[in-house]
C-alpha cells in the first residue's frame, strides 16, 4: 500500500513539474477601451507625452519601451521628431499590492480545503481528504494597470483611450508590463465596447545572439607558439641537460632560478617596472643559491686507530 501511494505522489509531482517546465501561464487582464478614431488616417505616426513626474523615474523607462513595442505592434510608428506627429500619446501606469478582497474574510475565512496527502494510523493510508480550516488573514495581492490616451495633434481629441489591470497572489516580473500593454490595444483601432477580459502569453525570453569569435592578431599567434615551445620543450630540454653534470641536491636548488627568470621576462618584455621589494627578493634568492651551491669544505678521513695490547677494553683486540 506504501509503495503504491509512494508512487502516485511521485507521478504526482512529476505532473506538476512538467506543467511547470511548459512554459509561461496564461494572463488574464480586465481591459475597457473607448475609441473614437474617425478622421484619423491609419498607419499614423505618434509622440509620446511624458509628464514631469514620470520623467524623474529611473524605472519609468522600462514602461515607455513596453508601450512602444505595443504601439508597434498595431501599426503605429514614432515620429522622427515631435513636430511630424499626428498623434500624441500620454502613457499611465500604477503598481501597488493589498489584502484580497474576499466576502467571507471578516476576519476569518471558514471553509473547505482540498488535498492530498500520505498518513499512517495502524498501517500506511492515502488519498483524497477535504477538511476545514480557519484562515486568519487574506492572500496578499499585487496590482499592475497601465492606462494609452491618443490624441490628435492638430485639435488635442481624444481619439482612442484603453486600460488593463492585473492582480495575482505572486509576484510578477517586468514581463507584465508588456502583456498590459498589448491586451490594453487589442482589437484596436475597433475594440469592442465595454469591459472585456484579455488572455495573453507572455513573450518568452529572447537568447542572446551568438557572437562570432574574436580575430586573434598574429602576433599574439607569435607569443603562444614562444609560449608554448619555450615553457614544454626547451625548459625541459636545458633542463635534463643541466642535471647530467651537477648532482641532485644542487639541481634541485636552481628551480629558485624561476622567479628570476618571471622577473626578467616581466621587465623586458611587458614594461613592468620593478621597485626596491623586487630588488631584495631577487637578491635573497641569489643568495640561497650561492649558499646551497658554496662548494663544501673537504673532508679528512679518520685516522686509523692503533690497537693498544695493553687496553682490555679495545675492541680490535677480541679474539674469537
């Protein structure tokens, strides 16, 4: 019975994953349009109206490019400059978050639930349950709207006004903005009359186009070929070279020659200008060198000892 229950969350939750992977969900947002259009010649072209306050908002730029790319979409293009315009357009839009509104929250919330669950009570048990349950507060909200008024140019008539708004339980991202927009000019330059409900996929998430690879210079081409040769060949060369004629232990003690060397290079070939630390770090390490290399002074051998016959203590003098 475990195994079976076991199995059917696993399915379960394999279902909710997938319907998670498939893609962005629907919204659905309360659009009400009022078009009056007559005299107005289409495609047109437009300006957009920014007030004061809306041009002191960093973040306001992202709602201008949502509305343009809606615009776009029906036909509108923008102006090159202000004066060719036939049409000028004042962009709203309104954010905010809030307590769901709900009959029955005053202040609690009394009513079923609905789930599925594992439990155990003298042997394991699944299945499908309702219960009831106490809910002290309302699910916290979040509101999007934005608002198009169009006006002609030449006579300041509103020729097209829409809005749409958007509430959910989560929080949404910049996404929304666009879904507003293009659901707010729906139907346009005809919506239909009244309040309507809109329901539009957000556009996926565009890839970053791929970029052809830099040109390499030939004479860096040059600097990884001197790399490569001098750092895996002639090091190693030079190198096993130097070792068949000095001993071990002091082949060993020109491996500090490597910082001496990186010094050099630096200075020679990049421009690195070296300061007072480096000249008494490269000293120090000359000096290791010529410490450990210092030939040694030769050794005497050990005078044979004399045997005392008269000594009973001198081992030379045991007989088998």
């Amino acid at each position: 019975m475990f195994q079976r229950a076991f199995t059917a969350a696993a399915l379960a939750s394999a279902l909710l994953l997938a319907g998670c992977a498939t893609g962005p969900a629907a919204i659905t947002s309360q659009v009400q349009s009022y078009a009056s259009m007559q005299g107005v010649a289409l495609p047109s072209t437009y300006r957009l109206e920014v007030l004061p306050s809306q041009a002191q908002q960093a973040s306001f730029a992202r709602i201008e490019m949502a509305a343009d790319t809606a615009l776009t979409k029906v036909g509108l293009q923008r102006a090159p400059r202000p004066e060719q315009a036939k049409l000028v357009v004042q962009v709203g839009a309104s954010a905010g978050e809030g307590r769901a509104q709900h009959p029955t929250w005053d202040p609690y919330y009394y009513g079923p639930r609905f789930g599925w669950g594992l439990g155990y009570g003298g042997g394991w048990y699944s299945g499908w349950n309702m219960h009831w349950m106490m809910m002290d507060t309302p699910p916290r909200v979040y509101l999007r709207a934005v608002k198009l008024v169009l006006r002609d140019a030449q006579s300041q008539r509103i020729v097209y006004e829409t809005s749409a708004q958007y509430d959910e339980v989560r929080v949404n991202d910049d996404t929304i903005w666009q879904v507003l927009f293009d659901a707010a000019l729906t139907g346009f330059p005809a919506p239909p009359a009244g309040p309507r409900q809109v329901t539009l996929l957000p556009a996926p998430a565009e890839a970053p186009a791929p970029q052809a690879p830099a040109s390499v210079p030939l004479p860096v081409w040059g600097l990884v070929v001197w790399y490569a040769l001098s750092a895996s060949i002639f090091s190693f060369w030079l190198w096993m070279k130097g070792i068949r004629h000095v001993p071990a232990h002091l082949a060993g003690v020109f491996t500090s020659v490597l910082p001496i060397a990186a010094a050099t290079y630096g200075i020679v070939a990049l421009g690195e200008a070296p300061g007072w630390p480096h000249g008494v770090a490269l000293a120090c390490v000359v000096a290791g060198i010529l410490v450990a290399s210092w030939p040694a002074r030769p050794r005497y051998p050990a005078r044979r000892r004399v045997a005392d016959p008269l000594d009973p203590l001198d081992p030379s003098l045991d007989r088998e």
